[in-house]
C-alpha cells in the first residue's frame, strides 16, 4: 500500500486520505477476516474438548485391558498372588495365566555346577610355552590347542573363542598366576575331559589324591577293589586278593617296570597321591579302592536333583520352568514351598476402575454435546461412539447361555446414565460363580465378554478409517481450509486497498494541478479588477 501523507487537494485533509482508508480496511476486516479468526480459536477450543474425549477412551482401553481375552499380560481374573516358606528355591512367573491355585513343594538335594581346573603357578603370563597340546573334550566335541612358541595370555585368549570355555589368568597373589579353565554351563553334559601333551606342563590333570582322609599303610586293602591308571604311554592295573596293605599297592606303583619311574605314588597324612613325573596327563581308568580325584579339578561338574510335587528332576541348570509358566531357581539345599492363590479382592479393584472411567466418559459426552460451550462441531459421531460403548457394557447376551448382563451381579444403572457397583454382591458373585462371572467380562474365544469387545471397539475406533482416526483427519483438514482461506481474506483486503491508496495518490496529484492553474487564473482576475 502506497505510504505517506495522502489527501485531495494540497490541503491534504479533505477527507479521502489515508486515515480514512485505514477505518474502510480495518471496518471490512471485521466483517470478512475476524470471523475466519473465530472459527479457528473455536476450532483450537474444539481440539481441546475432543483431546479429552479421546483421552478417556484411551482411559477406558486401558482399564478394559484387565479383562480382555486376548491380552499379553495376565487378566484379572487370572492374577494369583503367593506365599512362600523356606530358602532353598525362589519362585518367578512372567505369565500368571496358567497358574492354578494350590501349593507346589520343592526339595533340592543337589545342585547344577560347572566343570573347573586350575593350573599349576604360572610367574611370568607372558612368557613363551613349550611345544605340546592341550586337548579338552566338551560336549562330545574336542577342542585342540597348540602351545608351541605361545605366551600363556594367548593360549587363554584362544581358548576363549570357543563358546564352550570360560578361561582365564586369574592372579592369585602379588607375583603368581593360574590358568582357570571352566565349562561355560553347568551339568553333565558340559563335563571337561583335559589332556596334555609333549613338553607343555600346566599341571592339569597329571597329579590325582585320594579325597578321604583315612588310609594307613599298613592296613589291608579290601578283597576285590581296583585301581588301573595311565600315563598315555604305560598302564597300571591292580585289584586286591585281601593280602596287600595300602604301603604295598604304593611300593608296588613306584617299582612298576611298565611305568618306567614316570609316575609315584605317596601316602601322606593318609591321603594317597599318584603323580606323572613329567607333567603328562594322568588318566585313572578305574579306581574302587582309592577314591581318587585329580587334584587340578577344584569342583566337579554336576546335574541339579530336585523333587517337585513328587516329581524328580535332574536338569544341568539350576531353574526349573514348568508348563504352568511357574519357574523355580535353585539356590542351596533344601526344601520350599509356594502357595498360589486367585487375587480376587483385584477383579473387584479393576471392575470398579472400568466404572468410574465409563461414567467419565459419560459426563465428558454429555458436557460437550449439550453445553452451550461445547465447541465440537461433529457430536453424531461422539454420541455414535458414547452408544456403542453402552451397547457393548450394557448388552445382555453374555455367559455360557447368553442370558446374562452385568445387571446380574450386582450392577445397576440410575436415571442420569451412570453406572454403580455393590460390591457385597459382586463379591459374593467372584466367590461362588467365578466361571460364570469370567464369561461375561472376559469371555471365550466363540462368545467374547464385555471387556473383550470394548478392547477391540476402541482398538477399532483407532485404527485407520475408524472414527476417532477419520475425526482426527477431519479436523486437521478443517484447520488447513481455515489457514487458507484467512491468508486469501487479508490478501484480498491489502490488494483491495493498496489499489485505493494507490489512486488517491494519483487523484491527489491531477487536483493538484487543477489547483495550481487555478491559483494563476485567480491571480489574472484579480490583477484585471483592481486595474477597474
């Protein structure tokens, strides 16, 4: 719009001037554009009115979730709480659905534990091994290891690319190391067999003592009990006629010719130790006379044996998950019990969430559909979705014989359309027709309850087409229409009065010149009458 002072005459202020031009604009801005602007602070209003409508149904969702079929998560009806006593196990369910009421009793008499060897002092982790190999067998497959010109933190770091191993240098005092090598799992089946070989000598499995603490040279060894053992190249084999002592079997295991001076036996506080002399691996073959255990195995791989409810179990783990979703972690022996029971007092608490959240939604409905305030626009499709929903909460073709409703447990419905519970009744319902009362809030698969089929309507009113989603898009495509057509309003008016603006200026110049021929005809007049 043309800027400056702006007049008819030189006067400037014979009224069609800029002034005036802005009283025209600003009087049919109200007319045309601040309409525009009331519809979209209505529409902002109605956003807000409609955000809260949506939600309490998305409150409503969440409170029928509790008793939905098909829910990922235990329904209310299916919570249980427990009870437990002792602390040989601890009782977890991430899925309460199929856990009955009742008690489980639990008797640990062993548990699960993974294969572990150590190795002899090592000084020096970095320094270089000898040539030989170390072969461990794990789960019916053998791994080989190769310890020429390796350093004994390589060896480990090799040894642990295999996901059957757990190995590590472990520093056991100030200066001094020790190889650890465990089963990555517990149980049997994870049992380690070590041998080794050549000039390599970690001290696995080349020492065995015997674990009781209770042989005395001179006593005889017992009639038919054996021992057989080899070094990998020579064997030893004995069983006893009842006229050898335990001093004997020991002279007799060092003076062996087929060993060669490779191995000894000693007897030392009444533990009897048998020992390869160059490191090689010790392989006991058999042994009902010694009790022998190689002294490089400081725990032994074994299975957990439990009784569940009369049920043995012998698992490589320390859990138990039963079918029942019930899962039991065993932590020492022991026994120990859980009691499992339905948390009734919870339908009732989420029951009456579903409640009061449906009469909110009520109240909203109402509110905005009647008031005089009320901005939405659309209120057939919220008394249409307010309709469906008591379709739905009051329908009375539930239960197994679809002849039942709410209103048979101790529901009733007043005269401004709110819901309300007596909770004696509907207690009294959960305790003696528990099956009943499930049928008509859960439901089944082929006869769905109450708070099934409002999850899958609000589920719907969400989903694309349905009518909270195309209500959304509505008014979303409203507030875009309103954007536009307020910019085509004030561009009209600013077209509309630059133009006028513009042809004032040029009014203005053209009486100018009027004016100014004027002032020299006046001039001429004059002169020729005062000559008179």
């Amino acid at each position: 719009m043309a800027e400056g002072i702006l007049g008819l005459g030189s006067s400037g202020s014979t009224g069609l001037n800029m002034e005036l031009i802005e009283k025209l604009k600003s009087a049919e801005r109200k007319a045309q554009v601040e309409p525009i602007e009331t519809r979209i602070t209505d529409w902002d209003t109605e956003v807000e009115q409609f955000s809260e409508i949506e939600a309490k149904i998305n409150e409503l969702l969440e409170a029928s979730k509790k008793f939905d079929l098909f829910s990922t998560d235990a329904n209310a009806f299916e919570q249980v709480y427990a009870t437990t006593s002792g602390t040989a196990v601890s009782f977890d369910a991430t899925d309460t659905s199929n856990l009955k009421p009742g008690t489980v009793s639990v008797t640990v008499s062993q548990l699960a534990q993974k294969d572990v060897y150590m190795s002899d002092i090592i000084a020096d982790k970095s320094a270089t091994m000898g040539a030989g190999t170390i072969d461990i067998e794990v789960g019916g497959e053998t791994l080989s290891f190769n310890t020429s010109g390796k350093t004994y933190s390589a060896l480990a770091a090799e040894m642990n690319t295999y996901s059957k191993l757990d190995v590590a240098l472990e520093k056991v005092s100030d200066s001094e190391y020790r190889m650890i090598i465990k089963s990555a799992e517990s149980g049997l089946d994870n049992a380690l067999t070590i041998t080794q070989t050549g000039a390599v000598n970690l001290g696995l499995g080349d020492s065995y003592t015997s674990e009781a603490n209770t042989f005395v040279g001179t006593d005889l060894i017992a009639l038919g009990e054996e021992i057989a053992f080899t070094d990998g190249t020579n064997s030893f084999s004995y069983t006893s006629d009842g006229s050898k002592t335990y001093q004997q079997l020991i002279d007799d295991i060092n003076s062996d010719v087929n060993l060669a001076g490779n191995v000894t036996a000693t007897l030392v506080d009444g533990k009897i130790s048998i020992a390869t002399n160059n490191g090689a691996t010790l392989e006991v073959t058999s042994d009902t006379m010694l009790g022998l255990k190689n002294d490089s195995q400081t725990q032994t791989a074994q299975n957990m044996l439990a009784n569940v409810d009369g049920i043995d179990y012998n698992l490589s783990t320390n859990k138990i998950i039963m079918q029942s979703g019930l899962t039991i972690a065993a932590l020492e022996l022991g026994s120990a019990s859980v009691g499992i029971q339905r948390d009734t007092a919870g339908i009732e608490t989420a029951f009456s969430e579903l409640i009061s959240t449906y009469n909110d939604m009520v109240d909203l409905v109402t509110d905005y559909t009647i008031s005089a305030d009320s901005k939405i626009e659309d209120k057939a499709t919220i008394r249409s979705i307010l309709g469906q929903l008591k379709d739905i909460i009051f329908g009375s073709t539930y239960g197994e014989g679809n002849d039942k409703s709410l209103f048979n447990y101790g529901v009733d419905l007043d005269k401004s359309g709110y819901l309300s519970l007596d909770s004696a009744k509907f207690n009294q319902a959960i305790a003696e027709d528990f099956t009943g009362l499930k049928s008509i809030l859960v439901g089944a698969a082929e006869d769905k309850g109450i708070g099934t089929r409002l999850k899958e309507y609000i589920d719907e009113l969400d989903s694309f087409g349905g009518l909270l989603t195309s209500y959304g898009d509505n008014m979303t495509t409203k507030r875009t229409a309103l954007e536009t057509e307020k910019e085509k309003a004030i561009e009209f008016l600013d077209n509309k009065y630059s133009q006028m603006a513009a042809q004032f200026a040029a009014y203005t110049g053209i009486i100018s010149q009027f004016e100014n021929a004027f002032s020299g005809l006046k001039m001429m007049i004059a002169q020729s009458t005062a000559g008179n």
